[in-house]
C-alpha cells in the first residue's frame, strides 16, 4: 500500500536539505577533528557563511579553519595578519587549511586579502 504521508515527508526533507546546502549557512559550523576544533568557513557571493561571522574559541587550544570556495569564478584566500597565518588562493570548489594554537584572550582579524573591504570578520578569543 502507498504511503503518502512518507512521501510527502521524504520530499520535504529532500528539498529542505537541498535549499539549505544551497543557500549556505549564516553561521559558523563548529566540528571537532582528532583533538582540533574544525571551524568551516565558505567562500560565497563575496562573503564567508553569508554575514562575516565571528568565531569565539578558547585560549591555547589546537584549531584548524576549513576554507571552502563556492564562488563560481571567484578566488579567495583566508588570511589572519596579526597571527602571521595565511593560507593559499583557492579558486572555485577547491579548499585551504589553517592549523595553529590559538593564543592568548584577544580579538583577532580574518579576511580574504584579495576581497579585505567585504570579506572580514573576527577570531574572538576568550574563556
């Protein structure tokens, strides 16, 4: 017997997952990744995850930045001047990889050197 009820789930699920994969996330995706918190950036429409979020992290803990680039014809790059970090351009569908300690409390500047006037958002370190 058909079920349409299952079906009609199913395919709200389905297209719910596809539009919010599509349309990104507006936050930052916190993965934890052998002893390192992952924090996964996106590149798209110029912005990372659609509003430059901040990212809060402990003081002296490994982490590791995932840079995604979705931007169709678009480069970018993630660079953290104060903490001398930048990774390589990457251009669409390829990612780049930051690993480092964070340091002591402080505030801290993230942005794609090639797009500094509206890709830039902040590292917010404290307990």
């Amino acid at each position: 017997m058909f079920n349409h009820k299952k079906l009609v789930l199913t395919v709200f699920f389905t297209f719910g997952v596809a539009f919010f994969i599509a349309h990104g996330r507006a936050t930052v995706d916190y993965l934890k990744f052998h002893d390192k918190k992952t924090i996964i950036l996106t590149a798209k429409n110029n912005r990372f995850n659609r509003n430059n979020p901040d990212i809060v992290l402990p003081p002296q803990k490994p982490v590791r930045l995932v840079l995604r680039n979705v931007d169709q014809g678009i480069p970018h790059n993630l660079l953290i001047p104060e903490l001398n970090l930048q990774a390589a351009v990457i251009n669409e569908g390829e990612t780049a990889i930051l690993e480092f300690e964070t340091p002591e409390e402080g505030t801290f500047i993230y942005m794609c050197s090639l797009h500094r006037s509206y890709m830039v958002g902040n590292i917010v370190i404290k307990e």
